[in-house]
C-alpha cells in the first residue's frame, strides 16, 4: 500500500488529530523543557489577538475549531506570509532534489549496515521548519505528495528498511520507536515546529498502513508522539534557548505530561535560567536523563553525539537600528554542526569559497584550508535551486566529516578549465595585482578640514565623519572648490553627482597621505555587475597625479609614469585579467585586495616581456603565450569572458 495516511491534501488540519485523541494533541504540543506548551515565536498571528502573540503558548483551542486552518504548511500559506519569513533571516525553502541529495551522501556510506546498525545511527536537521530532511510526505516548496516508496527523509529511510527487513510486529514497533528516538531536529516558530511534529507523526502511521493495512491504534500513536515531542524541539540555534526566554519568561511550570500524555499532574518545576534565557534540553535515551543541549557542544568527553546533522540554516539576521543591516549567521550554525557531530551536510551560500561576503574572513581560510570538508554540489546561479531567489555568489553543498580526510578547498574554482589556467599562473607568478589595490575607504580627511569647519562634525557620525563617502560633494559641498577659488594646491576628487561621473577640487591639505596621491593609476567603480563570470567592468579611466575619488570607486597602481599606468588599463580591459578576477569576483564587489589577488603582477614599463604598445587583444595573445595556455584554455576566456572597448 503506498497511498499516504494524509495524502488527499497536505494541510495537517488539527481537528482530525483532535477527533482521534486530545491526549495525543496535547503530546504534541509539549515542550519538555519547560513543561508547558510550545511557543508561538512568530509574529505572523499576533493580530488576531493577545493569545496569538510570539511569546504566548499555542493552545488547542486556538488552533481547533474555527481556527483548524490556522497553521498551514508554508506552500499553503499567502504570499505575503511566505515573503515574511523569507526576507527576515534570508530563509529559503528547500526543493525535495536538495534534500535527497544531501541525505544521499551519508546515507550510501551506512547503507551496508545491518538494518539495527542503521537505524541506531543519530540523526539531526537543524531549524528543520517542517522536517523535510526528516520526512518528506510532500515537497515544501511545490506541495506535491511525495508517493512512500520514494520518501527522501532520514526518518523515511529508517523506516523503510525496517518494513522490508522486519516481519514481526512487535519488533517492528520496538525497531521503529529506536528509529524515532535516534531522530532529531529543532525549529524556532512554533507553527512551524507543530507541522513537523504532526508529519512525523502522519509518516508513522503512513509506514504502518503500508505494512500491517491498517491503522495503528491510539497508544501506539501516543508512544511514537511522546518520542516526536522530546526529540523535535523549540530552541533559538545560535544561543540554544527557548525562543525570548531571555527576555521574559515564566519559569514555574504547573502541568506534566505522563508517559502518553494521559494523566496530568500538578506539580512546580524550577528550570536554571541565565540572561541569555532558559537552555533547551534534549532526552539523551540511552540513560534517559535530560541534558542541556549547549553542554555537549565542544565536548569531546559528552556522553551524546550526533552521527550525521543534516540541513539549510538560516542565511543572515536583520540587525534593528536607524541604519537596517543585515549579517551572515550561516557561518555560525556551520561551526556549530561540527562541534556537535561526526559528519554534515549543509546547504549555505557560496561566497565564502571565494573569501568574499560579510563572513569573517579568518572564518573563510579556516572554511578553506580544512583537510575534513569538502564540496559536494555547486551552484553559481542560485536561483536554479531555490526558485526566484538571488543569492549572490551562489550556493553549495558542504560535507563534512571529522574522521575523513580530504584535501583542502583553498582557492575554489567550479569551472575545469579556469582551474587549469589558475594553476598554470600559479606556477608562473608569486606575486599577484592585489597588491597594488586602494580600496574606496583608503582616502580619508584630515582634522585640519574640520578645524576649518567645525560645523563639520555634526553632519555624520563619528565612524563616517572622516570618510569621503559616495555623497561627499553633498554632505560637505563648501570645501569643493571653482578653479578661481583657491590658488593653492589642490586634488580633484573623482565621484558621481547627479547619476553622472564628475570631478571636484578640494584643498590638498584636507587629504591625508596616501601612496597613489601625486602617482598615476586606473580608477575602477567599486561595484560592478552581479558576479557574472566574464562580465565587463564598467569604464575604468586613467588617474592622473593628484587626483583622488570618493568612495564609489577604488584605485590600482601607484606609477612614477603615464605608460605604466596606460599599460595597466589596457591589461585591466583585456580578457585574460577579467578570467582571472572571475575567480574571485562572486558578487558585485570588486573592491578588496583578496579579489585581485588571483591575477598576476605584470611589469607595466617599456622593459616588460609584454609589449604594452600593442592592442588589447594582441597584449592578451602575448599572456596566453606567457602561461602556456593551450588551444581549450583560450578558447574559453575568449567565449566566456566579454571584450571592452
């Protein structure tokens, strides 16, 4: 039989749990940490009143009844409520293809397991939102029912191999119950976190229809829902708490659940509470006791590890303030998953492979240069995975695994041929372009500027003050200057005013030193195009001595000479640099030295071995020459990599 249980529609809608057992709802309702209910954690229900606040429990009442369709699965939900709880933590809904995927990578290396080794092997998703590296009764992002013979979940593969391999009921049911109390996965939103709880529950019930054609009768239900609510919990991943709890929380707790949830007992429970808020804690069923989650994290002595930690954590935080920011948080469930297990398999966006983004870059080399990780899928366009989202840079698959060794990712480069051309350069030349590259904050103002106009200081912040930012000319427009103004020394400041490029003289005492100032160099805008390999750059220009610019552009080069710096635009045009700025240009974001530390340093004078004289695509024939480049090799930068006037 391979119908599901629940296969008419994939709204679990409560009053169907409620008619068959309110015990069995309440179990699935528990938090075990704080024996009380789970919390809302969402603001997406808070209108319809105080109870339905994030902070507030998830009562039967609120979500039965009336209010039955309530909680829906996120593909069944509104538009504008999916867009919600995308945006705020940059979290994308995972197609079923990612998931097999991922579980496929362990799961080959457990699949000559006896089927008791097998299921014993503890398994967790992390922020599972509704479990579907758990079970996967239908796909999160299309809604289509997932037929049971080709379920993807880790909880769907235990459970299949028993039904092929155990005959006897009773030591199905005992194998099962091991199955489940190996199977983890924690989510903030309560709603989310009730829908993951009842699939569990539904694919038991749909394993054992398959088997037995039949359902299973209510105390089997309430044993497998016991498991369920003690093993996929509530908890905030990055500071291992119930969800606000550190900001006001009622720590005395009246009602206990019994083993099946059939008796309620009275009684007051004390829970250790910290600033930080209550920590979660998970059943360790081996010696039945309840832990703290965070005690086993770093812990090589800690009596609960887990085998395999699965998933797609959130991707970045909006930080609240006058200026909206956001910042990356995927680097920080990554560390976390390989503290507390012995392989992972996340999927995270892609830019960290090119030591770009907003993760820590000593966090990226560490990423890089690990003998225990490597890449199992990339995907430069993002939007090939997760439909109509642009996650820049990409995204890619990890695994990881502390016992393996494999060699180190160091510089990432997806495409086969640029990986051929990199390695060639590499062997060539030690010293590479980002070292003569002035990022677009390396100009500054001196205090001298502000001496002279102390009105200054109250236009900016202090951390902004000094910056000559991309709307300098208008935030300190007395200080630019007409020709007849000032006799002078002077600097002219290239920036944009209006939507077009221009130019500003500023005294030179208001410029602090700087090591390209009276040389020539090329200006290059700070930004350019989307991360596309091969893109153009848009209109770098020659920089004369004594020209500086505001913060929209960055600089290359400090020459004593007009040829040099000639010679490095011309280099800066062609097509061979721009191949090897794409290996780590991922984003619009040109503008650090570490992106053009993969191209090498040329000699830019009338001595060099490169005959700079010479038209753009004759200098880019003579560097094919120079790196031994073979037919395949240039006839990929000449088709990938656009050509610039």
């Amino acid at each position: 039989m391979s119908n599901s249980f629940f296969c008419e529609d994939i709204d679990t809608n409560e009053n169907t749990i409620l008619r068959s057992s309110p015990d069995l709802f309440k179990i699935l309702l528990s938090d075990r940490t704080t024996r009380k209910n789970i919390i809302w954690a969402t603001k997406t229900y808070e209108l319809l009143g105080k109870e339905f606040g994030p902070k507030e429990p998830i009562k039967v009442k609120s979500i039965t009844g009336k209010n039955a369709s309530l909680i829906r699965p996120r593909i069944e939900k509104f538009k504008y409520e999916q867009l919600e709880r995308t945006k705020g933590k940059a979290e994308v809904f995972t197609p079923l293809c990612i998931v097999k995927k991922q579980n496929d990578i362990v799961d080959q290396e457990f699949s000559r397991l006896s089927v008791g080794e097998y299921i014993s092997k503890v398994w967790m998703e992390i922020t599972c939102g509704e479990g579907p590296y758990m079970v996967s009764r239908y796909d999160s992002v299309t809604g289509e029912i997932v037929p049971i013979e080709t379920r993807v979940g880790f909880v769907d593969r235990k459970l299949r191999r028993i039904n092929q391999e155990v005959a006897d009921e009773k030591k199905w049911f005992e194998y099962v119950k091991k199955a489940y109390q190996t199977s983890f996965g924690y989510e903030f939103q309560g709603d989310s976190l009730l829908i993951a709880r009842e699939n569990l529950l539904y694919t038991f019930i749909d394993y054992y229809l398959e088997k037995f054609d039949r359902h299973p009768d209510i105390k089997l239900q309430k044993e497998i829902a016991k498991i369920i609510s003690y093993n996929v919990f509530q908890m905030d991943g990055l500071s291992h708490t119930i969800p606000y709890s550190g900001e006001s929380f009622q720590l005395e707790c009246l009602e206990q659940l019994n083993l099946f949830g059939e008796e309620i007992t009275q009684k007051t429970a004390k829970l250790e509470k910290e600033n930080s808020g209550v920590y979660v804690k998970i059943r360790n069923w081996k010696n039945q006791q309840m832990n703290e989650f965070k005690s086993f994290i770093n812990k090589e002595e800690s009596k609960m590890k887990f085998d395999v930690v699965v998933g797609n954590p959130p991707y970045q935080e909006e930080i609240e303030g006058n200026n909206r920011q956001s910042r990356p948080i995927y680097n920080l469930f990554m560390d976390e998953v390989q503290n507390i297990s012995e392989r992972s398999i996340l999927i995270t966006p892609a830019r960290f492979l090119a030591n770009t983004g907003a993760t820590p870059k000593k966090w990226n080399n560490k990423m890089l240069s690990s003998t225990n990780l490597k890449i199992e899928f990339f995907e430069q366009k993002s939007s090939k995975v997760f439909p109509n989202t642009d996650i820049k840079g990409g995204v890619v698959v990890t695994y990881y695994d502390r016992s393996k060794y494999f060699e180190a990712i160091d510089t990432f480069i997806p495409l086969k041929e640029l990986n051929s051309i990199f390695h060639k350069v590499k062997n060539e030349n030690k010293n590479n372009l980002g070292s003569i590259v002035y990022s677009p904050d390396s100009y500054r103002f001196t205090d001298s500027m502000f001496n002279d106009y102390p009105e200054f200081k109250n236009r900016t912040d202090t951390s902004h003050l000094k910056a000559v930012s991309s709307n300098v000319f208008e935030r300190y427009p007395e200080v630019f200057l007409s020709d007849e103004e000032f006799a002078g020394d002077t600097v002219k400041i290239y920036g944009r005013k209006d939507g077009r490029r221009v130019f500003k003289k500023i005294n030179k005492a208001y410029l602090i030193k700087h090591p390209n100032i009276d040389k020539w160099k090329v200006f290059i805008p700070g930004a350019n195009g989307s991360g596309t390999y091969g893109e153009a750059l848009s209109t770098p220009i020659l920089g004369e001595p004594f020209m500086a610019h505001n913060q929209t552009f960055m600089s290359i080069g400090a020459f004593d000479t007009k040829f040099e710096a000639e010679s490095l635009l011309k280099y800066v045009k062609g097509k061979f640099l721009r191949a090897m700025l794409g290996i780590m240009k991922t984003t619009q974001n040109n503008q650090s030295k570490v992106t053009w530390s993969k191209i090498p340093m040329q000699d830019f004078t009338v001595n060099s071995d490169i005959d700079w004289s010479k038209t753009i695509p004759e200098i880019d024939q003579q560097l094919y020459k120079k790196y031994n480049l073979n037919e395949e090799e240039i006839n990929f930068i000449e088709t990938k990599v656009k050509e610039m006037e």
